[in-house]
C-alpha cells in the first residue's frame, strides 16, 4: 500500500453547514468579547491575514498554477481556482478600474453567510471580513500588497456581496541584515 | 372589500419554547390578538397531555405531528411539538373545509424548516423571542394565501 503523494487531489469532506455554523459562533462570540464591531471587524481581518499567509501553500501546493503574469491574471485564478477550491463557490470578476490595477469581486452566494441575519445595532459589523484578511495575507505572501475591502454586503441589504481589490505595489523580498 | 376569509390559510400561527413560553404569535390583523393568544395557552394542555400519552402505551417513535387538538365552534387548532419540545401551534377557521391534512403537515413542515434555518443565526439564541425577519416571512405567507 502507497501512501499518496503530496496531499492527494481530493479535499477531505466536512459539512458545509457546520464551517457555516463554525464562523457564525465564531463571529458571535468576538462580538461579546470585544463588543465594539470595529474592533471586532480588526480582528477578523487579523485572523484572516494570519489564515491568508497559510493558505496561500496550500494552494500553490494543490493547484499547480504557474506565476501570474499580470494583475488579470491573478484576478482570475483567485475567483475560479481559489474560491472554487476553499469555498465551493465562483465569484465573477467585475469592475476592473481603467488603470487595471483595481477589480472586484462578486459574490453571490457566500457559505460563511447561509442562515445569517445582522441584528440591528450591528450596521457596522463587516461579517464576511474574514475572507478581506485571507486574500490580503495570500497576496502578500505571493509579493502582492493589496487593498482589501467591502464594497457592498448582501447582509446589510444590498444585492450582492461585491469585495475590492486594489493593487498597492509589488513586494521586493526583504534581505536579511547583513546579506547582500 | 369582501371577506375572502375561506382563502386564507391559517388564523394565527405560534411557536412556543420548551419551558412553555411564546417565542412568536402572529395572528392576522383584523381579528383580537389576545382571543388568540388565550386559545394557544390553552391548547398547550392538550400538547402536553399528547406527549406524555404516548411515552407511556407504546415503544413507537412519536410522531412530530400532533394533529387536531381541540375545535371550537369558530377555530380548529392543531399542533406539532419537535423533539427538542419547541412546539408550534397553527389556528384555522372551521368553516375552511378546504384545508386538508395534508396541506396543514406542508405548513407545519415549511415552519419546522424555518425554525431550524433561524437557529442556525450565530446571533440568535435559542429561547429569545422570534424578531427574524426572514421567520416572518414564512409565517406570513402561510397566513394570507388569497388564491
């Protein structure tokens, strides 16, 4: 018997309504403990950085895709190679801005949001936050800065869930003191 | 404006928590809110009285739905208690013999799914009263269906 290599092409199976169910107490929860929803929206951008910069091995370890060439590129292998691989889901790529450096991201219909409604008083709260620190914290790690934010949200009212991207600038690899 | 009445579905629709509170009433506009309530409390006796009936004769899995609790001469109530004791109570005219049993397991089928869907909200908990919009919805359109 061989072990398979790599991790294998397929993706262990766990319920998606208990990753829903996860996030939503997880969320839940942050809202008690800080009670502020910027804070709380800090914090979750902070917890997807921190999954982002880990995730992005996986990805390239599992997808196979080559460098990207441009921003365009990289556009549409986050929507139909990463989300489709992460969350099951295919987001289109919309709004490019005229200089290509800016896009977004439409999303129709987000597992992380199933069965959620904001209570009232929360109008602040960015629940889907988590995925703005995911592709910041990937990009990075591929030498990308972006801006990461939201511009519409299907749970404050409107119609879909649009998320921006925004290229900042290219990361030069940081030398280590000392070395040239 | 006629008084379509027979088209309409249910009179009032309640949902109650296991400790035998409300969670939820809606009854529809026109008639007296607090008749209605009075009718759910007292059908909660005969929920009750379902439910520990059927513990005691038989080994067989009782059923989520209760059926008829009790008709009075304006209303039938009928009932349907989760395995977790959260019941809902659906009020219907007597003079809607149109209603068939069926069409009364479909709503509380559809009310079961809903419930289920709003405890699934990170920021619902379990035994608060019912203020989801998307809940009332479905409680709403069972109860004016004008056909």
């Amino acid at each position: 018997m061989s072990r398979q290599a790599g991790r294998g092409t397929e993706a262990k199976k766990v319920s998606a309504e208990l990753f829903t169910l996860t996030y939503g107490a997880l969320v839940a929860q942050l809202i008690k403990d800080y009670e502020s929803d910027e804070e709380v929206n800090k914090q979750l951008d902070k917890m997807g950085y921190n999954i982002g910069v880990r995730l992005i091995e996986d990805f390239l370890a599992r997808s196979s895709v080559g460098r990207c060439h441009d921003f365009r590129e990289t556009a549409d292998v986050i929507a139909k190679v990463g989300f489709k691989m992460f969350l099951g889901i295919t987001p289109t790529v919309a709004n490019w801005s005229p200089s290509g450096d800016e896009f977004s991201l439409i999303v129709d219909n987000n597992p992380l949001t199933e069965f959620v409604e904001l209570p009232d008083g929360h109008q602040n709260l960015n629940y889907s936050n988590l995925l703005g620190g995911v592709l910041r914290g990937s990009l990075e790690m591929v030498q990308m800065e972006v801006d990461v934010t939201f511009l519409q949200d299907a749970l404050k009212g409107d119609s879909t869930t649009e998320i921006r991207l925004k290229f900042i600038r290219r990361l030069e690899d940081a030398l280590p003191a000392g070395e040239e | 404006m006629t008084g379509q009445r027979s088209s309409k579905m249910a009179v009032c629709v309640a949902v109650i928590s296991k400790e035998n509170y409300p969670l939820y009433i809606q009854t529809i506009p026109t008639e007296d809110d607090l008749k209605f309530h009075y009718t759910v409390h007292t059908s909660l006796d005969v929920v009750e009285e379902k439910i520990n009936n059927v513990g005691k004769t038989t080994n067989d899995l009782r059923e989520l739905y209760l059926g008829l609790l009790y008709p009075t001469e304006d209303y039938k109530v009928y009932g349907y208690v989760t395995n977790t004791k959260i019941k809902f109570v659906v009020v219907v005219e007597s003079s809607n013999t149109a209603l068939r049993d069926n069409e009364i397991r479909t709503m509380f089928r559809k009310l079961h799914n809903a419930y289920t869907d709003l405890v699934c909200n990170p920021f619902y908990t379990p035994g608060d009263r019912i203020t989801s919009r998307v809940f009332e919805k479905v409680v709403n359109a069972m109860m004016l269906q004008d056909s």
